[in-house]
C-alpha cells in the first residue's frame, strides 16, 4: 500500500491573498502524491475548506492582526499587537510539534506565518514569501526587513513566488542582496488560469478583500461612488461567509464571496477591474488576458501603495487614495496598457523533491 506523504501547508490570515496563493501548491501536493494537511485561521482557513473540503483542516492561533479605521495610525496599531503576536507565534510553535506527531507530518510549508517550523532536522521545512524587504516606513523598514529574514533563516528553503529577473512583478519586495538566504524564485503562484478573454458579461468588475475595517470603508465608498452607473457592475465583497449569497441593487450584482473558478470567471468576464493593490491580486492578473484593473492601495499599508505606484510607473495600472477615489478616476484605465500575461512554467516535480528526500 502505498502511504502518502502528509505536508502541513499554513498561510497567514491576512485578508484572503495567503490563502489564495496556496491553493495551486496544494492542487500540486495533491497531483504529486502528497496529502496537504492545511492550518490557518480566520477568513483564510474559511477559504480553504470551501476550496478543498475533502482535505484536513486544522484551526491555529490567531496573529489577532487588527488594522485602524485610519491608515497614518496603522503602524502603531501593528506596534500594539506585537506581544499578542508573540505569544501566538509561541503558541504555534508547540501546536506544530503536537501536528507533527498526531498526524504524522513529514514536510512544513508556511506562507507568512513565523511559527510553523520545527528543530527536527528529518522534518523538511519550507516558508513562503515575497516580502524579502517589508516595507514598514523610512526609519524602520530596515530593522523589519532584518527582523524578517531572521525568521527566513530558521527554514530550509524560502519560496519567493516571482521571478527572480527583470521580468519580476514584486520590484524591491521581492529581491535582495543578501545571499545567506536558500531563496527558490517560483514565478508568480496564482489559482487562475490562462485563457483567451471571453464574451463580456460586466463593464466594471469590483474585487473587495484585506482586513477590516478597511475592507468595509473601501465597500461602503464604492458603492456610494459607482450607484448612479449605469452599466452592469459585479461586487464581490470578500465576506468569507456558510453560505454564498447574491443581492441585486439597482445596476449591481453583489456576492459576499465566490470560489477560485467562479471568481476566475467573472474576471475574464468584465471590462474592467477596480481592486486593492495586493501582491496576490498581481499575481492573479498576471496570467490573465491583458486584464485592465484600477487599483486602490489599503491606507497605511505601505507594500501595497508602492506596488500600486510600481505598477502605475510600469504603464500597466493607475492608482488613487482610498480617500481620493471617484467614479471618473475609471477614466485612467483607458491610458494603461493592462497587464502582459505572463509564462510560468514552473516544475513542481523538481520543488517537492525537498519532501521526498531526493
């Protein structure tokens, strides 16, 4: 009998970009003879399960990463949560040693979560990331960018999911001079597929997700902003929620959530995309049809703006301030050429032979 190798995959719930990109790793494990053991928390374990309800879903201790209703305070709001997050990146440490020998783990994959790793040298270890400079503000960005790769350190590979050259869509995020680190460029990781653009079914396509009470105050705005529209517009809020519901009000069709092929769909199906500048939300675009996309950087998240201005400067995508957004920002789109789909063929044979001992 042949007895599979279990993987324990943990993303960071950090809106639903973790969770997201997880999901064609684990379509990989799965594909390759492996048993994905997923761990998470919050909207980011929801999405899972409903991805993969099949599989073993484990619950861990939440970060309890809270951001503010205004963004020039969300530094010292993250400051504020540092001894809850300690303590919680403590707690999963003794979790995984617990997972390890009750479910028989024989490989560790986390994206984002500091934690998920284990002294046991049989054990291979692997951490997900793009973030190899974090960009936290001009007088700190240094020690957290150091912070951050003390962690990478303590993994036996860092899977950065970009391309390590010129072509790469993450710019200084993703790319460093420090060569202590066991870095392995993926390409980008997205859930989506290529495919030729089908017949349009929406004029603007709105993609809400990130933490609250952002992700709320972003909704409410649109929705003031795009009523009187009169074309057809589709709302996916990003609510992971039991069940899937679906409203109408007056021009727009509105979704708390929708699944990976769903949502794929209704992308290719829309003119136009109004979205946050998160790395996910990037990668996802990337491997669509010249997807053209506005996008709106949650306040106070500094990654996020300068994706948004990296991707403005590039000629692909403009941008504007949560607080600046109206109706006739749309109007940029049409002087940006939309993103190139991009080639990855990345060969996840080759990747897992960590697991495998080869």
């Amino acid at each position: 009998m042949n007895i599979k190798k279990r993987i324990l995959i943990a993303p960071l719930n950090w809106g639903l970009g973790h969770g997201s990109r997880c999901i064609p790793i684990i379509n990989a494990l799965i594909e390759h003879d492996f048993e994905p053991i997923i761990a998470s928390d919050g909207d980011a374990l929801q999405l899972l399960k409903k991805e993969f309800p099949k599989l073993t879903c484990l619950e861990l201790p939440s970060y309890q990463i809270k951001y503010s209703k205004y963004g020039f305070l969300l530094k010292w709001q993250l400051l504020k949560t540092i001894p809850k997050l300690l303590k919680s990146v403590q707690e999963e440490k003794k979790v995984v040693e617990d997972l390890i020998k009750t479910h028989d783990i024989k490989g560790i994959i986390s994206d984002n979560r500091f934690g998920i790793y284990t002294s046991n040298k049989h054990i291979p270890t692997v951490y997900i990331t793009h973030q190899l400079k974090v960009f936290s503000g001009f007088t700190s960005t240094w020690l957290t960018t150091k912070l951050h790769q003390q962690v990478i350190k303590k993994y036996n590979e860092c899977w950065v999911p970009d391309f390590e050259n010129n072509q790469n869509l993450s710019g200084k995020l993703g790319h460093t001079n420090n060569h202590k680190l066991n870095l392995k460029y993926l390409g980008p990781l997205s859930r989506f597929n290529k495919t030729e653009p089908t017949t349009s079914k929406y004029t603007i396509l709105v993609l809400l997700s990130g933490p609250e009470p952002q992700r709320s105050l972003l909704e409410n705005k649109i929705l003031r902003e795009l009523k009187n529209y009169k074309e057809s517009i589709l709302v996916v809020k990003g609510v992971i929620e039991h069940t899937q519901k679906m409203t109408h009000q007056n021009n727009m069709t509105i979704y708390n959530f929708m699944k990976s092929l769903e949502l794929e769909n209704a992308i290719k199906q829309s003119d136009i995309m109004v979205s946050r500048s998160g790395y996910t939300t990037i990668m996802d675009l990337a491997v669509l049809f010249k997807k053209k996309v506005f996008f709106i950087p949650t306040p106070g998240q500094n990654e996020q703006l300068y994706l948004a201005k990296r991707m403005q400067a590039l000629q692909i995508a403009p941008y504007c301030k949560q607080s600046d957004f109206t109706f006739d920002c749309l109007k940029k789109i049409n002087d940006y050429k939309g993103f190139e789909v991009v080639e990855n063929n990345l060969n996840f044979s080759q990747l897992f032979s960590l697991f495998k001992g080869e």
